[in-house]
C-alpha cells in the first residue's frame, strides 16, 4: 500500500459517510414524498453539496497523489470531510414529519451547510497554494482563469446564498454555483472524448 492509497482509505471513507449521509436523505423525502413539500431550494442544496464532495475526490488524486505519508496531511484530510460530513447531515430533515415544507428547513439550516462548504474549500486552496509556492512549482503551473476567477466566483457566492434571506438572490447563487460546476463536469468530459475514451480490452 502507498502513502496515497493509506491516506484516501481514510479520507475517502469520511467522505463517503457524508455521501451516504446526502442519498439516505433523499430516499427517506422519496419515501414521504406524498406527505411533504419538496419546494426546490433543499433538492438545489443537496445537489450543490453532492457535486462539491465529488470535486474533492478529484483533488485528493490531484494534490494528494504524489505526497508522502505525513501525520499533518492525515488530520488536514480529517479537518475537510469531517465538514463535509457536518454539512451533509443538515441538508435534509432527520425526521419527515407530515405536512413539513423543506424550504421551511432550508432557511433554518443553509447558513451552516454553505458556510461548512466554504470552509473545507477554503482550506484546501489555502493548502494548494501555499504548497505550489512552497515548493517554487507556482511559476510552472498554468492554472487559467478556471482557478484565478472560478474560485473567487465560488468562494463569493457560496457566501451570499448562506448569508442572504432573500430567496431571489439564494436561489440564483445557487444556480450559478451548479452552472459553474456544470461546467467543470463538461470539460472534464470532452477532455475525455477527445483522448478517445478508454481501452475496456486492455492492450
């Protein structure tokens, strides 16, 4: 087992509880669907979270991969899926009671999962960038406009939908916010259908 491989059974473990955490939500509102108002800010918030943990398995393959077995790194991965996993918690109601409005239980619950989100990303930027100066590589990384203005843009309205009370702004936040992650997750396809996809027989 590599130091990577070490790390992410750890890591990647956190991060799946807040994964089952979000899933078992939305099964149990499926399974009161006829009892409950969805409404469509707390179905907005879940899939923003969602997508966001995804995000963070990617960067653990990208900034985590090559490091080396190190106790600080351990606790930095405990620190960000344990927000996750906060987060995740409070997106859907632990229990649905008859009649319930889920954006009722978005305004009282939001402010904590948006700014537990932020939280984790801001720490993982703050670790990215300081290790690329650290090590000198922040002179050979060609980081784009997807990084020097998508993570202001993140940051910043991930801000204003927690700390608004007007559901205009909170829910464009949100929209925009799913709309930039949209976007990734489309480069991130075509760059792999230009490569040509993958070989399934090997060779």
């Amino acid at each position: 087992m590599d130091p990577f491989e070490f790390f992410f059974s750890f890591y990647g473990l956190l991060l799946g509880f807040s994964v089952a955490e979000l899933v078992g939500g939305f099964a149990r509102l499926l399974h009161e669907r006829r009892n409950v108002r969805f409404g469509y800010l707390t179905p907005l918030l879940a899939l923003f979270v969602a997508i966001d943990i995804a995000s963070f398995w990617n960067q653990a393959w990208v900034i985590f991969r090559p490091a080396p077995y190190n106790y600080a790194l351990l606790i930095v991965g405990l620190a960000v899926a344990s927000t996750f996993y906060v987060a995740a918690t409070q997106v859907f109601p632990r229990e649905l009671k008859p009649g319930e409005d889920l954006d009722d239980h978005f305004w009282t619950r939001k402010r904590l999962v948006l700014l537990s989100v932020m939280g984790a990303n801001l720490l993982i930027v703050f670790l990215f960038v300081g290790l690329i100066i650290l090590n000198g590589e922040i002179a050979k990384l060609r980081l784009g406009p997807g990084f020097w203005v998508g993570t202001p843009m993140f940051m910043a309205l991930t801000l204003v939908a927690a700390l608004s009370r007007k559901r205009l702004v909170v829910t464009g936040a949100l929209a925009i916010l799913l709309a930039y992650q949209a976007w990734q997750i489309f480069g991130s396809a075509k760059a792999l259908v230009d490569k040509g996809g993958w070989l399934l027989l090997g060779g």
